[in-house]
C-alpha cells in the first residue's frame, strides 16, 4: 500500500504492557473474523453453483466469471485503495470496505439475471479489493518480527477458513431455503461484524500497540511514487516471492471454485452435501496453511534461506499429490489423496509474506503487501475459476483439474530462482539500510 506507509512491528511489545497484548489479539481475532466474512460473501457463490446453473441456464464459463470478477476486482483496485486507505485511515477504509462487500452480497441475493449478478459480485470485489493489504499491515503492525510467517499464513488462512463457512453453511441455507437466502445471510452476518469493529478497533489504540519509531514514521513518512516503486521491486529475489505467491494460489482458487461441481457431477452428491463435503477440503487448505507457516518459521530460526526451502516443498508436494489425485478414478481414495495435496496447496503463503518482509524496508511494508495481494489476485486467484470453467466447456471438469496442479510447478521454479538470489539480496538491503541509519 501507500505513500504514508506503517511498517509491521519491527520490535516485541514490551513484557509490562500486558493489557495492550491482549488487545493486540482482539484486534487480530476481529481483522481476521472480517476476512472470515470477506470470504464467506465471496465464496458462498460455489456452494450455489449447481442451481444457479440450473435456474438461469449458465455455462461453465459464466459461473467461472461470476468467482472470477471478484478476484478481478481485487487484483485490479487493491494498490490504489490502499494508497487510500492509509491517507484516510485504516480503521475507516476497513470498515467501509466490509460495509460495501456486505451490501453487495444483498444484491445478489435479489438479482434477477446473469448481467445483475455479475455487477453486484462486482461490487463484491471492489469493497474486498484492499482489505487483505490493510488487514495484514495492521495485524503485522502491532506484533513481533519473529511471528510474521505463522501470522500470515494464520490471517491468509482466514480466507479458507472463510470459504469453509461460505460454502458449508451457504450449501444448507440453500438446500432448505434456496440460493437468495444463502447470499442474503452472509450480508446480515458481515454487517454485524461491521458494526462490532467500528465500536471496538481505533487507530489510537493501535498506535499505542506499535513501536515507537514505527508510529511516528507511519504518521509522518512521504515518498515518491518512484523511490517506491524502486523499494517493491528492488531485487529479484522480492519479485520471484511476488510471482511464485501468485501462481501456487491458483490451486486452492480453481479447487474450492469447482469442488462442489465436481462432487455434484461425478459422484451424484446433491448441493447441500457436496457444498459441505466440498468445504472440508477447504478447512484442510486452512489447516495446512497454519500449520506450514509455523513449520516455515520452526526451519528458519538458524537458516533464513530454508523459508525459501519450505515454499518449494510445499509446491512440490502439491503439484505431485493432486496431479495423482485428479486422475484417479472416482472413489475414497481419490478424495483422499486430493485431501492431503490441498494441505500443501496454499502452504506457501506464509513463507511468500515473511520473505516480502524481509525483502522491503520496513517504511514501505504496508505497499509491499498490496503488491502481494496483487499477484496473488492477477497470477493466481482471479484466472483460476474462469480458465477452469473454460478448459471445462472443452474437455470436462475432471480434465480441467487435472491440469491445475502445473500451477504449484511453476511457482516452485520461481521460489528456486528466488532462493538463490536471497542471500545477496539480503545482505546488500542490510548494507543500505544500516548506512541510511547511521
């Protein structure tokens, strides 16, 4: 994000400031608790794919479009807002935002056709665009530097845990009370939680959880838009984190999109259960992108390169699990092996953030995360459920998925690239850096 930058936290709070510690997790629990909404607006869609299809006669290629126009929107706003959002507020933006995906997702409980649908998702997006970069800037900004993986991939991993409520909880509103009650009880839920972060979460408050230095600089500090631009994208090791983030989130994007429609088509599941079945591979997603950023910062305590070495493995680890797991034939077993590649499939994100971190200097981390959220949106997240739906169109869904695991491949070979420039890159931002504060 932004020109009037906050860093995250560059030090640990304090042992005497207790009472400030425990609202520093209030404060995580309900930035995380609003992306647990931003997902359930967004992914309820893929629990009500199979009567939409049926009630407006929608081809594959839509119902990818309707997921993919919101990832769209957000790869697309989430620099600019974000630039905004920190000129305005944070506190502000973030709730605006929720406030507008909230109503957004009313409009599509009431929208009669295929055009109203899209712009309300649309819509959607636009009020989603920035507040995984605001969110996460904030979160980061209030706790230690040792914690950055495990709370990334933890806060990344609201949006699956999100997506597990979307399409669980959404799949049975709509097998009982059909797919409008379904949209229109996500909006009431996200309005609530609007409410509660308004009254409860201040930007006084916060600036009393971050390091001195850091809240001065974030009140204060200006930059141009070119010695901005030259601190995002000042090695290579920076850009192949942004790359390779991207591209191994088309996996988890293309799979939660079309699980429920695979269920449904290949193994004769209604929408109720496949939404629910469908959202367990989610939850998995979730857990393993914890559980990996954890992992991530366990390995790197003594060795700063093996983050790099975990992204690999966890792509790897995917590509080969779920590129056995789609051609499979129907059965326990496939599902079982899709299961454990889709614990690995997201496992990169919080190695991905932590390495972004490291690479940028602190006065400029909140524009580096909205630079993340851009490729993960363009690279990975808005193309997936589209191209899914398209190849689909052609060749079948089961074909298509078999081909999403290249993705993870791909982003393996630019975290290799990245893991051989890190050390230099490193060393020479170090260098600079302590020259710039003596």
């Amino acid at each position: 994000m932004l020109v009037q930058h906050a860093g995250p936290a560059t030090g640990d709070v304090t042992a005497t400031q207790t009472d400030i510690r425990a609202y520093a997790w209030v404060v995580f629990a309900l930035t995380v608790g609003l992306l647990l909404s931003d997902y359930m607006s967004r992914q309820v869609l893929n629990a009500v794919f199979p009567p939409l299809k049926a009630a407006w006669h929608l081809s594959d290629a839509q119902l990818g479009s309707l997921s993919s126009v919101v990832a769209l929107m957000v790869g697309v706003l989430t620099f600019p807002l974000s630039v905004l959002a920190d000129r305005w507020g944070r506190v502000k933006s973030i709730v605006l935002m929720a406030a507008m995906w909230s109503l957004a997702t009313a409009g599509c409980a009431i929208s009669t056709k295929y055009g109203e649908m899209l712009l309300a998702r649309a819509f959607v997006g636009i009020g989603e665009a920035a507040y995984g970069s605001v969110g996460i800037a904030v979160v980061l900004s209030i706790f230690p530097v040792r914690l950055r993986s495990t709370l990334t991939g933890t806060f990344m991993a609201g949006g699956a845990f999100g997506s597990v409520l979307g399409m669980a909880f959404g799949g049975a509103v709509a097998a009982h009370l059909g797919w409008r009650s379904a949209f229109g009880a996500m909006a009431v839920m996200g309005i609530v939680l609007v409410v509660i972060y308004r009254l409860v979460v201040t930007e006084k408050r916060l600036a009393s959880l971050q390091p001195a230095g850091v809240a001065k600089q974030s009140r204060g500090m200006r930059m141009s838009l070119r010695a901005l631009m030259k601190g995002l994208f000042s090695t290579k090791s920076v850009v192949c984190a942004y790359v390779g983030s991207g591209l191994h989130l088309m996996v988890p994007a293309a799979v939660w999109a079309w699980m429920p429609s695979f269920l449904n088509r290949y193994y004769g599941m209604p929408t109720g259960k496949a939404a629910m079945c469908a959202a367990l591979f989610v939850l998995v997603t979730g857990v393993g992108m914890v559980v990996c950023g954890n992992l991530a910062d366990r390995l790197s305590k003594n060795a700063r390169e093996r983050k790099w070495s975990a992204a690999i493995g966890f792509c790897l680890a995917c590509f080969v699990l779920l590129g056995i797991g789609f051609q499979m034939p129907a059965g326990p077993w496939q599902l079982v092996v899709i299961g454990v590649g889709m614990f690995f499939c997201a496992g990169a994100s919080g190695p991905s953030g932590a390495m972004v971190a490291n690479l940028t200097p602190p006065s400029i981390h909140a524009s580096a995360f909205a630079t993340l959220t851009l490729a993960n949106n363009l690279l990975g997240l808005a193309p997936a459920a589209v191209l899914t739906g398209i190849i689909a169109d052609r060749i079948g869904l089961s074909g298509a998925l078999q081909l999403v695991p290249l993705a993870p491949l791909v982003a393996a070979a630019a975290f290799t690239i990245g893991k051989r420039n890190y050390s230099g890159d490193l060393d020479r931002l170090n260098t600079l850096r302590e020259q710039a504060a003596g």
